[in-house]
C-alpha cells in the first residue's frame, strides 16, 4: 500500500488534505462525455483510492454532464468524514458534448442546486469558479457578479468554501476583495509553467494551488529528456512528473486522474518518490529548454 503522507499534507477549505489526490474527470465517457466505458471500474477506482488515503477529490457535475457525480455518490456515499469534495461551476456541456461558458447568476444558482442533487449532499465543500478564458487558458475580465453569486450562496449554507480556476493573478485578487479564496485551479504541470509567480505568491498566502493536467491533460508530456531521467530512476516518466511538482511547492495539491485501478496506484506512487537537488535541477531545465 502506498504511503500518502510522505508527500505531506496542507490545509484546504477548513480540513487538512494529503498533498496527492484525485481527479474524477476522467470517470465519465471519451471527451469527458456520456456514460464511462466500464462502470463497474469506475466505481472500484473510487473505492480503491478512498482505501489508499487520497481524501481530496475534485470533480464537477459538468463531468459527464452529471456522470461523474452520480459515480461518485454511487461508489463513497455516505461520504468518509475526512474526505473533502470540490467541485466547479461555470459551464454545461452542448447536446455535441461542447464546452460552453454559464456564467450568469441563474447558471451558477443551477449548477450548485444540480452537483448538491447528484453528490447527495446537503452542503458542497469547495466550489471553484470556472473562468472559461480560451478553455485551458484564462483571459482578463471581470468576476465580480460571478464570484458575489457564489459568495451569497455560501451565506446560505449551501457551500463552504470558496476557490477559483482557470484565472489570472489580478482576478484572483478581484475576487479576494469579495470573499477568502481557498484555493486556485490552473492548468500547470512540467512544461506548462506560466503560473511559477502565481504558485509562489499563493504559498506566501497559505492558498493551496491545484494545478489541472498536472500530466499534460489530453496531450500528455512528451519529452525525451524526461523519459530519460525516469528511466534511470526505474519510474515511469508520469511519475517522476508528479513527483516534480510535489517537490516543487508545498502549496501544491495534485489532482491527477485515471479510470483505472492500475494507473491510479502508479499515480499514488509518486507521493513516495524523494527527489534529489540535482535530479530536481535536471528537471527545472526541462521547462526552460
């Protein structure tokens, strides 16, 4: 069995969270749309990482759309006391599986009514607003409407906490002038490193950053440099990956996803893998090449 806390913990959202987590997105079918593949997989990939340790899951109920929460309510309901939901609002899937912005306060409204639905909760942990920006990368624009909404929500009791994903530094200061920010969600990993000041302002705050496609998403890391490093290591080079951004920043909390028992365990792995200065350095090079 994998040992979790090596990688550390850190605070999220009222609760103290293992650094490595999980990542449900990929739980629903191809395209993150529709049905997964193999439902009985699906619901034993949940299980199994519950069992591991991992008590940060993140998902959405755009997932699927609805698919991913169902899976999850199905597989860990009642939920563990320690584990701790985040979800995200500000999109719905087209009828063509699309990803489209709802970004209005009756969206938002909907959104947290519909995850609170398909999660089986009566309060969700963490809901993240989702800029969509130009999809996997933020654009400047205002917040505020979005951000109050959910702020007002949360005044209900209908959310706990509140985080951000997909934005800029400047809208994440425009969104602390309405409410605390308990994490940030932002496309990040080895080779994806525009938000190096963002991480390191963020851990100055104690904000947890969560970076999304820590391994690449949909295109995965390719890199030959990385491919050999992992191999003198006798890891595999997603490993190593992980295990970068781990050393990389405690802030850092890993959501890395799979619907596979498998690769869920080779992904945990990697909170047990200590890098050395040098190895970490050969890494750094990696990005900057």
């Amino acid at each position: 069995m994998v040992d979790l806390s090596q990688a550390g913990t850190f605070p999220l959202a009222g609760r103290t969270v293992n650094r490595m987590g999980y990542g449900a997105m990929q739980l629903a079918g191809p395209g993150v749309f529709g049905p997964p593949r193999d439902r009985v997989e699906a619901l034993a990939v949940l299980r199994a990482a519950v069992e591991a340790g991992v008590n940060h899951i993140d998902t959405s109920d755009f997932y699927g759309p609805h698919v991913t929460n169902q899976i999850l309510r199905e597989a860990l309901h009642p939920y563990p006391d320690d584990l701790l939901i985040v979800t995200k609002v500000g999109a719905v899937r087209g009828q063509d599986g699309a990803w489209l912005a709802a970004q209005s306060p009756e969206d938002l409204t909907r959104a947290v009514h519909d995850n609170l639905r398909n999660l089986g909760l009566e309060r969700l942990d963490l809901v993240n607003l989702r800029l969509m920006g130009d999809i996997h990368e933020p654009s400047e624009g205002p917040l505020d409407e979005q951000f109050a909404t959910l702020a007002r929500l949360r005044d209900e009791g209908l959310i706990g906490h509140l985080g951000l994903s997909n934005v800029t530094p400047a809208q994440v200061r425009q969104a602390q002038a309405i409410a605390p920010v308990a994490c940030v969600q932002n496309q990040y990993n080895l080779v994806h490193r525009a938000d190096d000041a963002l991480v390191d302002d963020l851990a100055l705050q104690g904000i947890a950053y969560v970076p999304f496609f820590p391994l690449g998403g949909f295109s995965p890391i390719q890199s030959d440099a990385l491919s050999a490093i992992a191999g003198e290591l006798a890891v595999s080079p997603m490993q190593l990956a992980l295990a970068w951004l781990l050393a990389r920043s405690p802030n850092l909390l890993l959501i890395p996803g799979t619907s596979r028992r498998a690769h869920l365990f080779e992904n945990l792995a990697a909170a047990e893998l200590a890098l050395t200065a040098e190895t970490r350095a050969r890494l750094d090079r990696i990005a900057a090449a």
